[in-house]
C-alpha cells in the first residue's frame, strides 16, 4: 500500500490535495492516450521494419547472384578496374522528423543513373550487378531509418508506460489514501468539537437550573 504523504489535516491542505489529484489525473489520461498512440506506432513500424527486412535479404541475393556472374566472367582484376573513380550511385537526404514528441532521421534514398564505363571488356553483368547493387543501398536506408524510429518509438513507449503505471499504482494512490486521512482526521476533530460542545451546553444547563 502506497504511503501517505506527510501533510498536516488541515481543510487548507485538504482542497490543495483535491487539485492536485484532478491534475494528476488529467495528466495520467494524457499519458494513457500518449501511451496508446506510441503502441499503435510502433506496431506500424514494426510491421514495416519487418516488410523492409524481407525486401532488403531479396535484394541481397539477387545482387550477389548478379556480383557473382560478374565475378566469374570478369575476373577480380577487371572487376576492380572496372569499379575505379565511379561516382556514388545514390543520392541521399536526411532530415528530422517528430512523431508524439518522438524525434529520428528521416532518410531518403534515390538513385542516381548509371555512370558509363568506356571498357571495352565489361560484360552485361557488371552493369546487371551494379543496379541491384543500388537498389540494396535505398532499401538499407529506408531500412535504417525505419529500424531507428522503431527503436526511439519503443524507448518512448517503455517510459510512457512506467510514467503511466507509476501515477497509477503510486502517485495517485498515496494522494487519494492522504485525502481520506485528512478527511477522516477533520470529521474527528469536528466529531470530537461538537460532542464537547454538548457537554459544555448541558453544564451550563445545569448549572441555570442549579
């Protein structure tokens, strides 16, 4: 059982305790909404961080099975040769973004048209193997992207929810529990007011009719 809080029974520190439960209580309903809005977010995320695992662990295979062809008709020389003073194939911002409060990168990815290489023994491939190349690299940095606001969103979330739990089970308990014993104190006090006002009146009744 939450403690009460050491706060003398007085009516003064009675109506300030009653404020302050309604605010803690508007306050734990905003954070139950906060709550349910970040838990609906991260499953979102979830969901997309999942699709973009799957599409991203595709585009590796497809990539290295081109790379691999590549590799076999080229040859690791011509190859690297070949890779030589290319320019990135991508282009790439990243900018802030806010969900609840919640700050990530927000990153795009777009790519870029294929830089001409003037080698008369390049096969098909390499080029094949380039683009899918670039496609991995925009699926990585979505990829990142939704893997990082996952992360910062369920970070929120946790806190949100020990915040919830913490004005729930212990804040507003113990501010509740105090009420009720300044309550029960001031109904004794004015219990015990009127009972020797009682005794007083009926002494001095008797005293007249003495």
């Amino acid at each position: 059982m939450a403690k009460r809080l050491k706060i003398p029974p007085t009516k003064s520190a009675l109506l300030a305790l009653k404020r302050q439960v309604a605010f803690l209580v508007q306050g734990h309903d905003l954070l139950e909404r906060k709550r349910e809005l970040l838990t609906r977010l991260v499953y979102e995320r979830l969901a997309q961080y999942r699709k973009l695992r799957k599409e991203v662990r595709t585009a590796f295979e497809e990539a290295y099975h081109w790379l691999g062809i590549t590799h076999m008709r080229m040859g690791s020389r011509m190859l690297a040769q070949a890779a030589l003073g290319l320019k990135p194939a991508i282009t790439i911002n990243i900018l802030p973004r806010s969900s609840i409060g919640v700050e990530y990168p927000a990153v795009s990815a777009e790519p870029l048209p294929l830089q001409a290489v003037g080698l008369l023994w390049t096969d098909p491939a390499f080029d094949e193997s380039r683009s899918r190349l670039v496609q991995v690299a925009v699926l990585l940095a979505r990829l990142g992207e939704a893997e990082t606001a996952l992360w910062r969103l369920l970070a929120e979330q946790r806190k949100t929810q020990k915040r919830v739990n913490g004005l729930k089970y212990n804040i507003i308990p113990r501010y509740r529990d105090t009420i009720r014993f300044i309550q029960s104190s001031l109904e004794e006090e004015e219990r015990n007011a009127l009972f020797q006002m009682k005794v007083l009146r009926e002494h001095m009744t008797a005293e007249d009719e003495g």
